[in-house]
C-alpha cells in the first residue's frame, strides 16, 4: 500500500504537471495556427505596377485601360469615386498584380517585337503579354499603342552593332565593352556563345537610340503618317552612314526610295482606297556595298477611311466603260507614273479652290454609274465655287500635262511635285498654263467648270502617288515631310 500511495504520489505529481504542460503546449499551438492566415500577407507582400496620372485622366478610364474594376482600383489605392486624380499622382493598379514598375504607353516602332521590347524596357515578356493582352505577334504592328513598364533609374537601353555571320554574342558583347554576362541576362539569352545575326540587341547607355534594328549602316528608319488609313499617304525615310539600297513593300505598293542627301532617302506610296481593311506585312530590304543583304517583316494596320456611298449618278453613257474611257485613262496613268528625283513642293499645300471649305463630295466614297454593275470610287476631292471660280496651284511643281476636251476629265491638267506625288484638276471651264511650265504655290492655273463627266460646276482635285490616287485632305492638313 505504501509502495502504492508511493507509487501513487510519485506518479500523480509529474502527471499533474505534465497535463499542464501538454495543455500550454497546445495552446501555444493554437494561438500559432490561428495566426498563421495572417503571416502570409506580411511575408509575401503582392507588388503592383504604378500608372502615373495625366491631364485629362480619370478614375473610370484608367480601371477601363487597364482592365479592372473601379471598385478594385478604388480599394487598393485608398480612394474613394470623388476622389480628385492630379497630373503626377501614381496608381497602383490591381490587374496586373504581381508586375513592378512604372507604367508608360508608347507607339510600337519599326522594328519592335515582343522580344525586342521586352530587351530594352528590361520587363518580363510574359508582363509584356498580360499588360497588352496581346493573343498573337501580329498585334504589335506599327503604330499601336502600348503599355510598358520600367524600372525606375534603370539604365537607359541602346541597339548594339548587330552580329556579323559567324560572330557570337561573346564577341560582340566584349567589342561592346560590356561585361558578358549582365548583357546576356539582359537580352534574355540563355547562353553567350549563342546568338542570332539579324536579331537586335540592347546594351545599357546614356542615350537611347532612336532605332529599333540593327541593320549595319542603317541609323534610323522612319514610317510616317501613322496610323494609315485607306487612301492615305506614307512616307518611309531612312537615314543611312553608308550607301544602302532600299526596297519596301506593304499591302501591294512598291514605294521608289529617292535619295535626298546627306545620307537620307525618302519613298512615297499611296495605300489603294479599295484595299481591305486589315493588318499588312511591310517588308523591308537592305543591301550594302559588301554584298550583305537584310530583310524584315513587321505588321502594319491599314484601317478604314469610313467612305460614304453616293447615290448612283446618271452620266452620258458614252463616258462609262467605253473603250475611250479606257485610252483616256491609260494616257493620264502613263502621265504620273514617272518618279522625278526632286522634291518641288516645301510644307503645307494651300487649297486649289476658293473656298477649301466648299466640299461638294468627299475622297473614297462609293460610286455607281447609270446600270454599270462594277462599284468605283472618288478618286479625289469636289470643290464647288462658294466663292469664286479660280483654280490655283496648292504647291510647287512642273506642269506635266494639259489635256483639253478629255471625255472624263473634261479640260484638265497635271502638275508632277516629285518624288511621284502630282495633282490633277479636272472639269475646267478654263486651262491657264501650258505644258512644262513651272509653277508656284498660289498661281492661278484655270477656272472651274463642269467639262468632261460632270453633273454640275466643280473642280476635281486629285493626288496621285506612283499612279495610286490618295486623300488630298491628308496634304491639305499635314506638311511633309
Ligand atoms: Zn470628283
């Protein structure tokens, strides 16, 4: 019995004091697991891109541009609806957690591929992907607008010279001066010894180089007049350090590249009012002196001109689909084909007419004519005599052709400004100049009639590219180059 109750209080007394211990010890646990939930959110902190506030912004239409709820925009930066968003003020915007850096738009530039910009912004492709919503390569054509993020005081990105066949990115990296292995990690390469010859490169500079290629020679190309639309007119410039042939194509049109000196050639082309909407390769050739050839590819977005239909015209059916109709038009495409080397116009045109304001039927839109089945379009611009009847030169050029009495074009003439852009004036009652004369811009060159197939007193005014006629708006409102 001793031995028991020996037993016994020997046994109760640590047992005591292990319940005890057991019941702290798993209360301790508890107190741990119920604040385990919160732990997370202070370990993993969620990081999210800031957008910088700019005139004119406001809260619902940055939650629409970056594709989040206002309640979430709201919520994560404090804010309430009547908050007042100020130029400069920074947004951390809930869609596009887990992104750093600011967040800036800019324009996809000839030459940009999803690998190129995420190279010289340093942001992840994938970012690049998810801020765009971009679902195939072919939506980084030119001239889209796009978000990108940067890291704030990281070093500005410049192209390096592009890679010589048989060179490696090691090479190249040391000529560069350029320690190996930050610019392989910065260009997203896996491995230093690989490398692509006509891929573009980026390496940290002072100043960011204008170009997006890497074509040896090539300082800087430009297309101008973005973004296009049926019947516009572009303009690619490239600027070279050495002689370079250009060649350029897009949706059909074969621009002539003319060399301007100093190093810079220009190309006019004129994008067809029937084309179809929709996004076209321009492709892009470069040979040099050495043999080498360079080409590429990138998207670019012809969009529509919005052309209204006219109501089906009833005109002499002598001057519709006759054989004269087809000679007359012949003559005058053999008129404007040439590409004289010399640019006669210098800024804005001025308007031909009178009145610019006078518009009796705009570019582009729809034609029919009496039963002809076959859908045609305004080659140019109508302008009535609002006020008065004078027709004059809307910029320097050579008088190319005067053509009295056409069974179209009525009493008409032809000016070549060069570079293969001309106008032509058609329905004149009168014709004031003669064959090779050169003319300033604002002389008087005819009278307005309605000559040749016309329903009423007007002047045609038309610009042709390289035979292709184009909005004549886009000359009278933009100078160029
Ligand atoms: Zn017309």
């Amino acid at each position: 019995m001793v031995n028991l109750s020996i037993d016994m209080t020997d046994y109760t007394k640590p047992n005591v004091h292990n319940i005890l211990c057991l019941f702290a010890a798993l209360l301790v646990v508890i107190l741990l697991f119920s604040t385990i939930p919160a732990k997370p959110a202070i370990a993993q902190v969620t990081t999210y891109p800031e957008y910088v506030v700019v005139s004119g912004d406001t809260l619902s239409w940055i939650a629409l541009r970056f594709d989040s709820s206002l309640d979430n925009l709201l919520a994560l930066n404090g804010l309430t609806e009547t908050s007042m968003l100020r130029p400069g003020d920074r947004l951390k915007i809930p869609s596009l957690a887990g992104m750093q850096g600011v967040l800036t738009t800019e324009y996809v530039a000839l030459g940009s591929s999803l690998t190129s910009l995420s190279r010289r912004s340093q942001a992840q492709p994938a970012d690049l992907i998810r801020a765009n919503n971009l679902t195939s390569p072919s939506e980084l054509f030119i001239g889209r607008e796009i978000v990108i993020t940067h890291i704030e005081d990281a070093p500005v990105m410049t192209t390096m010279a592009s890679l010589k066949p048989g060179q490696s990115f090691l090479e190249a990296s040391v000529l560069a001066g350029q320690n190996t292995w930050t610019l392989t990690r910065m260009n997203r390469l896996q491995n230093p010894l690989r490398g692509l010859p006509m891929d573009t490169y980026y390496k940290p500079s002072d100043v960011e180089s204008p170009s997006n290629l890497a074509i040896p020679g090539v300082k800087e190309i430009v297309v101008d007049n973005l973004p296009l639309f049926q019947g516009d007119t572009f303009l690619i410039e490239v600027t070279s350090d050495e002689p370079v042939k250009v060649r350029a194509s897009l949706a059909g049109v074969e621009p002539v590249f003319v060399d301007m000196g100093g190093g810079v050639q220009m190309a006019y082309g004129g994008i067809h009012a029937l084309t179809d909407v929709g996004v076209y390769p321009l492709t892009m050739e470069f040979s040099n002196n050495g043999g080498e050839t360079y080409r590429f590819d990138q998207y670019v977005m012809i969009s529509s001109g919005n052309f209204a239909t006219d109501k089906p015209l009833q005109v002499d059916p002598a001057s519709v689909g006759t054989e004269e109709e087809k000679a007359e038009n012949e003559k005058f495409k053999a008129v404007v084909a040439p590409v004289t080397p010399v640019q006669q116009w210098s800024g804005l045109w001025y308007s031909p007419a009178q009145d610019a304001d006078c518009v009796i039927s705009s570019f582009g839109s729809r034609r029919t004519y009496n039963e002809d089945p076959n859908l045609y379009y305004h080659t140019g611009l109508d302008l009535g005599y609002c006020k008065g009847v004078d027709v004059y030169a809307p910029a320097g050029g050579t008088v190319v052709g005067v053509f009295p009495d056409q069974v179209v074009r009525g009493n008409a003439i032809v000016i070549d400004h060069g570079l293969g852009v001309y106008t032509i004036y058609m329905h004149l009652a009168a014709i004031l100049v003669s064959e090779g004369e050169v003319v300033e811009p604002g002389q008087l060159i005819g009278i307005i009639g309605t000559t040749g197939r016309s329903t009423g007193p007007h002047l045609h005014f038309e610009v042709d590219i390289q035979g292709t006629p184009v909005n004549p708006l886009t000359w009278l409102r933009r100078a160029f180059p």
